[in-house]
C-alpha cells in the first residue's frame, strides 16, 4: 500500500509540474471570469451533470442525453482552470482543482493527463473537441444533416428527441471506451458560433494519441480506415510538451 501511495504522489506532484509552464496562460483568463456553471459530480459515471448553466460555454461542451447535459472530466478540469465552473459531490460538497487532478491521475475516467493537456491546448485555441466516437446528442447521432437553428438555447425538437428511451446509457458510452497505447481520442471542429450538437456535421479532423515510440505504419492506417475520410493527426505529449502531426504519401522521385 505505501509503494502504490508513493506511486500515486509521484503522478500529482508531476500534474503539478507540468500545471506550472500553463499558469502563464491560465492564469489571466482565471482572474477575469466569472463562474457560470455548477456541476455535479459522478463517480459512478466518471462525469459530472450540469445543474446550472448560464453563458454559451455549453453550447460546445459535454453530451446531451434525456434531456440532461453532462461534461467529461476533461471538460470539467478545463472548465475549473479557467474559474468559469463549480463543481459538487453527490452531498455538494465543493470539489477542488487539487480533487480533479486527483482523478484524472488514476486514469480511470476515459482520459489521461495526457489526453487532457492535448484537449486543453486544443481548445485554449479555440477549437471545438469531443469525445471520439461518442455522440454529442442522440439526435446527432441518427442524422447529421439537420438543418443549423442560429436561436439560442437547446434546440426544442432535440429535447423531445432525447426524452425517448435510448438504445444505450451514458455510463454505457463511457465504459466502452479504454485506454489504449494508441487510439482515437477526439473529434475536433474548427471554431464555429454557429455549432449545435443537434447538427455538428463532421471533425475538421480526427486526434489519434499515441505514447512511447511511433505507432508502426499499419497500425496508422487502420486507424485512419475508421476516421471514414475525415483527416486524422496524431498527438504526443512529452514532458508536457504538446506535439501535433500528421503524415502525407510521397512519391519519391525515380532515380537514373
């Protein structure tokens, strides 16, 4: 038990580490905003429910299922980074940064520290990011091809679409996925006010991570058979340095 204590120490007090070359950025945007969601948080799920929403912030963050908005625990982290969320426990308790790292250090809730420090450098540029594979509302998920409402709020035909019984749960969606040492992580958008869940279209392009040495060349193409023709770029993240590529064929030219 005291090793895996020690073990567990040893990745907060690298969280930290790699938190510090992010102050700089963060710490701007924390001062000036102001909280405008509360969320409650889910072990069971691994997510937390939105209780109070405010803003637009939402509008590009979490999945809407039965009516009910809940945020991934990348989205949550980000979100308390910056100061615009409060986050609760089942007795609304307040949770901390310092509780949230904690979590995400275990590795248990669909996303690494890694994982995280990619989706937060994404979207510190203001891409729009979700979770691969994973819909942002059952609506979305039977057609993509709805037309673009520019009203705000949740779209009021989709709020009856997801009060019907759905053929899978959330925590259904969230145990299917697994951390793999080479996947798809993320579907990004580009920067768009006009984005609805109910309609999103599709990625700009797809984020594959990848740890340790580069994935072999067959294994790269597999992956980018189940992207269905949408770009996919490969993510590493060393030392908290976030690294994004991608690969082109190239026709070398025939020698003499």
């Amino acid at each position: 038990m005291e090793v895996v204590d020690r073990e567990k120490k040893k990745k907060i007090n690298d969280i930290d580490e790699g938190e510090d070359h992010y102050a700089s950025v963060s710490a701007s945007k924390s001062q000036f905003r102001k909280v405008i969601l509360k969320a409650r948080w889910s072990d069971e799920m691994g997510m937390a429910e939105v209780v109070d929403k405010k803003g637009a912030i939402w509008r590009t963050t979490g999945i809407v299922r039965s009516g009910k908005l809940y945020f991934f625990i990348e989205e949550v982290l980000f979100w308390i980074e910056i100061g615009a969320l409060l986050l609760m426990d089942d007795g609304d308790i307040s949770l901390s940064l310092e509780d949230m790292y904690v979590k995400i250090s275990d590795g248990k809730h669909g996303c690494s520290w890694e994982e995280f420090q990619a989706y937060r450098q994404l979207k510190s540029l203001g891409y729009i990011v979700g979770q691969h594979g994973i819909p942002w509302s059952m609506k979305s998920a039977k057609s993509n091809h709805e037309s673009v409402s520019s009203q705000g709020g949740l779209d009021s035909d989709e709020e009856v679409d997801l009060d019907s019984e759905e053929s899978r749960s959330v925590i259904g969606l969230f145990n299917d996925m697994q951390i793999n040492e080479t996947r798809l992580v993320f579907d990004v958008y580009l920067p768009n006010s006009k984005f609805r869940k109910s309609s999103p279209g599709d990625p700009s392009f797809v984020l594959c991570f990848t740890r340790g040495h580069p994935p072999p060349k067959a294994d790269l193409e597999a992956l980018e058979r189940r992207c269905d023709n949408i770009p996919m770029k490969v993510c590493h993240v060393e030392e908290g340095v976030v690294s994004f590529f991608s690969f082109d064929k190239v026709e070398l030219p025939i020698l003499p």
